[in-house]
C-alpha cells in the first residue's frame, strides 16, 4: 500500500449496507437473479443447462423460486457469496462484476429472506439471508448438532422438495416482506402492484437471448400457466413457446 495514503473506513456500516440496498430499484430483481442463475448453468454439462422459475410452499404460502444447474458451492463458499460486494468464482472490479447485484435487487422486496440451497457433490447446504431484528444478514438457525449456525445442512428437506442428490444446482427462494405474500404472484407485496404475466414480460423486457444450450423454464403456478412454458431467445428477437418438459 502507498505510504502517502490512508484507506477510508466505513463508520457505520449496517447503515451504509441498509442504505445500498433500499436505494436499489426494485425492478432490477429479476434480471440480476436470472443473470446469476445463467452464468452459474453455464459451468454444468451441455445438455443440462438449464434454468427454472417455480413455486416452493411456505407454510403453505407459494414463494418464487429460481434454480439452476451447475457447479454447486461448498457451505463456506455459501457463506462468503452472502456478503456485499462478495462474488464466487467471478472476477470483482468497478468495470466487471460488483458482486452485489442480485442480493442487493432483491432484499428491499425480501426482508422476510431469501434462502440459497446449493447442492455439492450430493449435500445440500443452506443459508436465508434477510432484514432480521432490524439488520441485514444471515439468520441464525440450528444445526444437525444443535448448534446456532449461519449455513445447515438441508439434504433431506431438499430431496423430499423433489430436487436432485445426483447433479449440482444452486437455488433462492424469495419470502417476500410478508408470510402470506405469494411472491409468485405478488413479488413486491403491492408497491407496485403487479399484472399476472409479470415474470413473462420482465425476462422479456430485460433479456435480448440467452446463452447458447441453456433452457430457461417456467414451470405450472406461475403466470396461470398450466404446463412447463421455455422460455426462447432468437437473434431477431425473443418469445415464448410452451414445452412438455418437467
């Protein structure tokens, strides 16, 4: 470090955390989510990229997921990727990628949590971050042993939710700021209120195409759709066409 500089320091840093992420415009969610979610397919095999929009149960309340296959991470990696400004596996800069995108689009309309699962070589691990007590952070949950833990061990919970042991994927699933808030349907809890096709014309509006060999999915409970819809980019344009997939 240069001898004629001293670092700036952050004097409150719960505010500055707080004020990043309710300054951010809500609408950025769902684009820097699928943004993730594509870039993290891109590392699984060709021939099962892929991504999917689905419903999860929450105390019986339907909450958006977004999953996607590729290289799960470790519970430590899980942890760090919770932090601002945190990236894994991608090359952070003020020209590149800040590391905050996602997390930071989606808390204002998720201060209930979003909780990541990642599968890594047939474990599945999981954290919830949120506005907890007044903070932003990880909750702290018990473990398998008992212990106050930020990441658990969810393998089982994730089998019986129908995911797979046998591939590694990565998920969020987004609470909302309320528990009865079907944040399929209502993702930012009626400010603004939403029309009941808005996932469709949000990827719409915001992604020209895809990667080449990656699936975009949105599965039945979405947008009253009664089967699987791909989701298709062209170089001339981009549409939707429904699939018999799961």
């Amino acid at each position: 470090m240069s001898t004629t500089v001293t670092k700036l320091r952050v004097k409150d840093e719960d505010f500055l955390v707080a004020s990043m992420i309710e300054r951010c415009p809500k609408s950025m969610m769902i684009r820097e989510l699928l943004q993730n979610a594509l870039e993290a397919a891109g590392s699984a095999p060709e021939g099962e990229r892929r991504v999917e929009f689905s419903t999860v149960p929450v105390e019986g309340t339907p909450k958006l997921a977004v999953w996607n296959s590729g290289t799960g991470l470790t519970g430590p990696e899980l942890y760090r990727m919770c932090d601002i400004a945190a990236s894994i596996r991608k090359e952070t800069g003020l020209d590149r990628n800040f590391g905050m995108g996602a997390k930071v689009a989606s808390l204002p309309s998720n201060q209930n949590g979003m909780r990541y699962r990642s599968a890594r070589k047939g474990v599945v691990q999981e954290v919830m971050i949120g506005k907890f007590g007044g903070v932003y952070g990880r909750l702290l949950r018990p473990g398998t042993d008992g212990q106050m833990r930020e990441v658990i061990h969810v393998t089982e919970s994730a089998a019986a939710e129908g995911r797979p042991l046998d591939q590694e994927w990565t998920e969020v699933v987004l609470f909302g700021n309320a528990p009865e808030q079907n944040t399929a349907l209502d993702p930012y809890n009626g400010h603004p209120r939403s029309p009941a096709h808005w996932l469709i014309e949000t990827i719409g509006h915001r992604f020209f195409r895809f990667p080449a060999g990656t699936e975009v999915i949105i599965k039945p409970g979405i947008a009253r759709l009664t089967q699987p819809l791909r989701v298709v980019s062209w170089p001339s344009g981009w549409r939707s066409s429904s699939t018999t997939r799961p």
